[in-house]
C-alpha cells in the first residue's frame, strides 16, 4: 500500500513566523478522508486556528480499520512516517546538512518538533485486559464483531510499548490531548451490551508527559476540524495551542540547537553542560 507526505495547502500572512503542521488521519474518523486530501477545506480552516504562515502536510497512510486489520502493516507506518518527515527537514531551508547517524537525524528532528496534538487518541500505556476492552470498544466503531483475534497479545503488547517510549522520550514541548466528552455508537448484533460509549476518555488519551494539557472535546471529534461546523470550544483551545506553540518554540530551539553544538555532545548522548 502507497504511503506518502503530500503537502495540501500553505498560507502565507506577512510579518508572521511559520509553522508546518503535519495532519495524521484517523482509521476510524469519516471526515478524515476529506482533510487529507481537500486543499480547500484546509483553506477554510486554518484561518480559524492558526495566525502564522502555515504549511500543511498530510501523512496518506492509507489504512482502514476493517476486517481483517492487518497490524503489522499499519505498525509499520510510524516507522515510515519517521523517514518521510527525516526527508522533509533535510530538505528545508532550516536543515542544510543531513546527519548520516540515524541517532543524529532522530534528535535533530526532535530540536524542531515543537508540538503534539492529539484528538481522541488512545494511549495504551499498559497491555492487560482493561487495555484490550477500551481498544475493542473503539473496533466496535467500524467492525460488527472483535475477539481475541482481531486484537492479538502480541499487537496489545507492542501499541502499549510504544506509548511507554513515548512517555520517555521526555519532550520539553506542550501537547494538547483531547479526549471525547460525547458517545459514539456503536456497532454489534443483538448481544451486544452496549450500543454507545465514550471511546477516548481523560483516562485513555492521558499520554503522562509533563507539559500536557487535557482538554474535554465539546463536539462529536469527527466534526473538531469540519470548517462547516459552527466553532466550538475545542477548536478554540487548538488556536490558543498553536499560539502557545509559536510563542515558546525560538528560545527552545536555540537552546536544543546550542546543546547540540556543545563539544561534549557525542556519540548520540548529550551530556549536561555544567
């Protein structure tokens, strides 16, 4: 399956900082489809959300949550993401150079990411079965039936680690995590015990790094990036975010960038400069 970075629009406002956002869809959001490859709903959009000059990037994973889920497919595509966004900061005009130590371009990468949003995203940091129901409820979404099989250990295991690597990666960034405030219905036969539920909630998004910010989403999150849909108080805490974002992003970036210049920055470890 095709998996690219397409850049979809850029704003340009004089006398403004720029910003790159880079959009990842959802598997299971219908409005997704429409932000990934609509440059119109995307100018329509950012207006709302962000001041600056802004470039849009949109990572087309391609993959659907249906039956069969092929896991190891769609685990594969973070990996890919992390090489498409390697490529682009080589390429920009704030990265002239290419490290060829992947350790290097990792952390290089990491001195200009400056921000994380997630919208009703799961974090599992954990893989017992607690961990397996929350993410079956989120199947149920879009698959009649979830077993054991269609969630395997192994997969739980895995999603879980990555949300622990995450967490340590001790990002000195702000991260807004939205989770959902409304029900989402479900799908399943007669048997089925419940036909809605809050599929993300505070507890489930909580990614645990120090600089997050939880805030409720007030709207169905299928509509949170809809420019056809009245604001709401979410989409407002996303334009106060970026604006946050711009605001501490210069001084964070100098300081990542002469820690990095430091002699005694080697071998892919940085040691504190005392």
């Amino acid at each position: 399956m095709n998996t690219w970075l397409s850049e979809v629009y850029t704003r340009h406002v004089k006398h403004k900082h720029s910003i790159v956002i880079v959009f990842v869809p959802s598997l299971t959001l219908e409005g997704s489809d429409a932000l990934a490859v609509s440059s119109n709903t995307w100018k329509q959009l950012i207006p709302q959300i962000s001041d600056f000059n802004t470039t849009v990037l949109v990572f087309q994973h391609g993959a659907r949550l249906e039956d069969p889920f092929h896991w190891e497919e769609y685990l594969n595509k973070s990996a890919t993401l992390l090489e498409l966004l390697f490529d682009y900061h080589a390429s920009s005009e704030v990265c002239k150079t290419q490290a060829s130590h992947s350790v290097f371009r990792f952390r290089k990468l990491l001195d200009v990411i400056s921000g994380v949003l997630f919208v009703g995203t799961p974090h599992l940091n954990r893989s017992d079965e607690d961990a397996w129901q929350r993410l079956a409820t989120v199947f149920r979404v879009h698959l009649k039936n979830v077993t054991k099989k269609t969630i395997p250990k192994e997969y739980l295991s895995r999603l879980s680690l990555s949300a622990q690597r995450f967490e340590g990666l001790g990002l000195n960034i702000p991260i807004l995590s939205g989770f959902e405030t409304q029900e989402t219905k479900l799908r399943g036969g007669l048997l089925a015990s419940r036909k809605a539920a809050i599929l993300v909630d505070r507890n489930f998004a909580r990614t645990h790094v120090e600089k997050e910010d939880l805030v409720g989403i007030d709207i169905a999150t299928s509509s949170v990036f809809d420019p056809a849909r009245a604001t709401s108080v979410f989409r407002s805490h996303v334009a106060d975010y970026i604006r946050l974002v711009m605001e501490t992003a210069p001084d964070r970036i100098a300081n990542s960038l002469r820690e990095r210049e430091h002699p005694r920055y080697s071998a892919g470890i940085a040691e504190p400069v005392r």
